[in-house]
C-alpha cells in the first residue's frame, strides 16, 4: 500500500472540513469551568473550559463577548453555546462561543422573569407613579457599600459639578445575604426620618447572582413605596435589575447617577445671571417705551399750550352766564306786567268797589249775609254795610 | 425664598421674566417685578453660595443614627 504524503496544512483543513460537515458540532451548549481565563487587549475573550476529566480551548470574539452580562472569571461555572471548528494554524479544535451564561442561573433568570411580569402588572413600573428628581436637591442619600468604586465615583462626580454638595452615605451591604433587607431598612430610615432629597441606590456590575438584591420584591416595593426620588444605579449600562424598572429614574452607572442628582451650579449659576440681564433689558426695554409715549404725548397742542383750552372754555361759560342773566331778567319783566293786570281786575271786581256805587251788605246779627226777602223776619235786628261804615235796622 | 423651595423659585424667576418681557404691565408693575425678581434671583445665588460641603455617612450605634464626616 502505498501513501501519498499531504501537507500538515491539508491535512488540517481537511480535518476542519470534516468537521464543518458535522451539523451537531454547529450548535453546541458545553458546560464547564472556566480555567485560564485571558481577555485580551483586543476585547477576545481565550479560556478552557473543563470538567474533572477533559478540557477544550475556547474562544469567544469581541462582537460576542460584549454582549455578556457578567464577567467571566477563572473557576466560574457556565454554560458556552457555540461551534466546534479547527485553528488551522496550531492543530487545534476549540468552541468558537457565541454567548455564554452562568451555570445555575436558570432558576434566577426565571425568577426575575416572573417577578418582573408580576410587579409589571401591579403597575409598579408605571410612569404615572414616577417622582420628579428635584433639581437642587439640598441634600443628596446614597445607599451602597462604603467602600469600592461606586460611592467614590459618585462622591468624585458630585463634588466636580457642585463644589458644595451635601452627600449622606447610608452604607448597605450590595450584595450576598441579607443585603435586600438591609437595603428596604436603608430606605425606610431615609424616608422615616427624612433624611435626603433624593436617594441614589447603586452598586457595580457583577453576575446575576451579585446584583440580585436589587431583584428582590421586598426591594421594588420598599423603592416603590419610597416618598423621597429615588435614582437606581446598579450594575453596567446592559444590566436590568427589577429595581432599575421600579426607580423614578434609572442611571447606567453611579457615575450618571451623580450627574442626574446633582445640578452643574455653574449652569444655575449662569441661568440666575441669564435672568438678571433679562429683567434689567426688559425694564429698560419698558423706560425707553414709556418715554417715547410721554415724548408723543408732550408734542400735542393741548401741553405746548395749555392755556388755550382753558382760555376757550372761559369764553363758553361766560357766554353762557350772560345768556341767562338775560333769560331770567326778561322772565321777571313778564311776570311783573301780568301781575298788574291781575291786580287791576281784581280791583274792579272787589265789593268794596260796588258799595262807593251806593249799594249795601245786609247781615243777620249772626253775620250771615242776607241776600233774599225770604231770609228776614220781621223786627229782626239786622245789620247794614255801607261803605264809609255799618248801622243796625229793624225789619218792620 | 423662606416659602419657595428652590424649584419654586426658579419657576417663579421664569415667569416674572416672561411677565417683564411681554410688556404688558404698567411702569409701576414692572419696577416692582423687576425688584422682586432681582431679589428671587440674589436669594438663590446667595442660597448656592452659602451650601456647605458636606459628605457624611449614616452610623448605626446601638438603636441610634449618628452622622459622622465621610472620607473614602
């Protein structure tokens, strides 16, 4: 028998054909423990991932590996979905992994699931129930640990953008058990005792097993039930905890979380100029106005001069006196003619008048006025009226 | 500024700002929101000028809360 020698190149590609040809090792979920783990400068992640009797080299590509959501250490137990192809170039196969989750997670996941969807339809999440952040808050609540990055981080953004800021740290253990009730006691105390303005509650990134605090019920409702704002900042931009959907505000990282509750004063400060300049411009602005219309107004006959106008009305009212003085002397005139008529007639018309003719009054003694034949008797005292004086008579 | 927070007041400034500028208000009208505005406006440079830095940290003794000075 005779062989025909190929190259180690062929024979390599060969091999990696094969097993391209293999649609099982296309999609494969390994578990494992990763060992050796590098992740290189390049963002490619290079690791081996065993078991108590065999290992295989994996590899997982930038465009994967930021994908993760948490970040994969020596001795970690995970799940690798992925392909089995050849290096060509070392003889080797190895995973080629697409994405990659801790092992034991499945039931966490499904947990968080199902209390989101719970929360969710209690209306937890619902941005009617969401807090104003103030925007000069005087003082300023973190809840987190008190020592690592996170409240340095916000302590270094805080101070940068308002020089005078009030921080309160409410250290709570972020991670492991018992630090949700922890977490509910900081909140409670805070809103209790009214303790904060605004509460910033935040931890690094980690596995999902090192954020689940902020996965637990007690923790929503404690945040939700919260009287003071309350800005969530756990984990890395990629990380959902349940506590970011139940914050009034939710922060990619503590250091964005500082930057929402925590006014830049040079930009107040420069608002609170902005609206000085604006008064000053708009009164002037209202002066200059104000004089124009006093200017105009100053250019009227009625203020050069003003005299006139009272000088005319002078002229009116004085015609008008001299008009009634004549109306009422010509009014007297009349009254007094007719007077003098009256006066005539009623003289002419007087009985005094008849008796100068030679007529006389006759009266009963009584002094009724007789005037008929019929009215007398006889040897009645009667009196007569003459016009020079009066005498008795007696009726015979 | 002793009834208005903060908020408050910065809304307040808007609005005699707006007032001012539409012109609208009689000369006396304007004077006194011009000097009401430039006080609102003293007030709150004078509130920010006068914060103090503060970073402290919640210490739980016993059954007590003492607030001690923070430095990481």
């Amino acid at each position: 028998m005779e062989y025909k020698a190929i190259s180690v190149t062929q024979l390599n590609m060969y091999i990696k054909n094969k097993l391209a040809e293999d649609e099982k090792l296309m999609n494969v979920l390994v578990k494992g423990e990763i060992s050796n783990f590098k992740h290189h400068y390049t963002g490619h992640l290079y690791f081996t991932l065993k078991d108590e009797n065999s290992l295989i080299k994996c590899i997982m590509f930038k465009s994967f590996a930021q994908n993760l959501k948490f970040e994969p250490k020596d001795g970690m137990k995970i799940l690798l979905f992925g392909s089995v192809s050849v290096f060509e170039r070392d003889g080797v196969y190895q995973i080629y992994g697409k994405s990659m989750q801790e092992d034991g997670m499945g039931d966490l996941y499904r947990a968080y699931e199902e209390l989101k969807n719970k929360l969710q339809n209690e209306g937890l999440f619902n941005v009617e129930h969401k807090k104003k952040i103030p925007i000069m808050p005087k003082c300023i609540g973190v809840l987190t640990s008190n020592t690592g990055a996170v409240i340095r981080d916000i302590i270094n953004v805080s101070t940068r953008r308002n020089p005078n800021v009030y921080i309160k740290l409410y250290p709570v253990p972020v991670q492991g058990v018992g630090a949700a009730e922890k977490i509910v006691e900081a909140i409670k105390y805070m809103n209790e005792n009214k303790q904060a303005d605004v509460l910033i509650i935040g931890r690094g990134g980690g596995s999902l097993e090192d954020l689940w605090p902020f996965n637990e019920e007690i923790v929503a409702r404690a945040i939700y039930d919260s009287q003071i704002p309350i800005i969530s900042a756990v984990g890395h931009e990629t990380d959902f905890t349940i506590a970011d959907f139940v914050a009034d505000l939710r922060a990619p990282t503590p250091s964005a979380a500082a930057e929402l509750a925590v006014p830049n004063i040079q930009d107040i400060m420069l608002k609170l100029d902005g609206y000085k300049t604006r008064y000053r411009l708009a009164l002037k602005k209202k002066i200059e106005f104000m004089k124009m219309r006093y200017e105009k107004c100053m250019t009227r006959r009625v203020f050069k001069e003003p005299l006139q106008s009272i000088n005319e009305k002078y002229i009116v009212i004085d015609m008008k006196v001299k008009s009634l003085i004549n109306s009422i002397q010509l009014k007297l005139k009349d009254s007094r003619t007719k007077a003098i008529e009256l006066i005539t007639k009623l003289d002419s018309m007087s009985p005094l008048k008849t008796l100068s003719r030679g007529y006389s009054i006759v009266s009963s003694d009584n002094g009724k006025v007789i005037s008929s034949v019929k009215d007398i008797v006889k040897d009645e005292d009667i009196n007569l009226k003459f016009i020079d004086g009066n005498a008795k008579a007696k009726i015979l | 500024m002793e009834e208005l927070n903060f908020e408050q007041a910065m809304e307040e400034l808007e609005k005699i700002a707006t007032e001012l500028e539409n012109g609208k208000l009689t000369l006396d009208e304007s004077v006194e929101k011009f000097e009401k505005g430039m006080k609102l406006s003293k007030k709150c440079s004078e509130y920010l000028d006068n914060a103090e830095k503060k970073i402290t940290v919640l210490i739980k003794t016993d059954e007590n809360m003492e607030e001690d000075d923070f430095t990481i």
